[in-house]
C-alpha cells in the first residue's frame, strides 16, 4: 500500500504581500484571482517527494509561485 504525506506550504510575508497586491490589481480589472497554497507531498518509506508551487489563477490561466 502507498502512503502519500501532504504537508501544506505558508505563504511567506512578503510574497503574500506581493500576492495580495496583485488581487487588488484584478478586482480594478473586475477579474477573478483564487490563491492557493502549495504543499509538499511525500511518499512514505521512500526518498521521493514533490513539491506543489503555490499557484495564483486568473481568468482560468495559472500562474505557478514559488517562495524563493
């Protein structure tokens, strides 16, 4: 049986500034923006893990957003 641990990624602060910055941006737009958290996901008993960028979609296309 495969085990997958989720592990949620925090915003850092200054990218969550940059990020809400640009919802303001779109709702002058009239657009939509959804932020969500990325995560790390890791298969348990192994070395194999993923990482999930935090993802930012507007008007249907997705931004990938990493912390560094």
């Amino acid at each position: 049986m495969v085990n997958i641990i989720k592990q949620e990624i925090d915003i850092e602060g200054s990218l969550r500034k940059k990020l809400e910055l640009v919802c303001i941006v779109c709702s002058f737009c009239n657009t939509k923006c959804e932020i969500q958290k990325g995560s790390i996901r890791t298969i348990k008993r192994t070395n194999l893990s993923y990482v999930e960028p935090h993802r930012i979609i507007i008007k249907g296309i997705t931004f990938l957003v990493f912390n560094y």
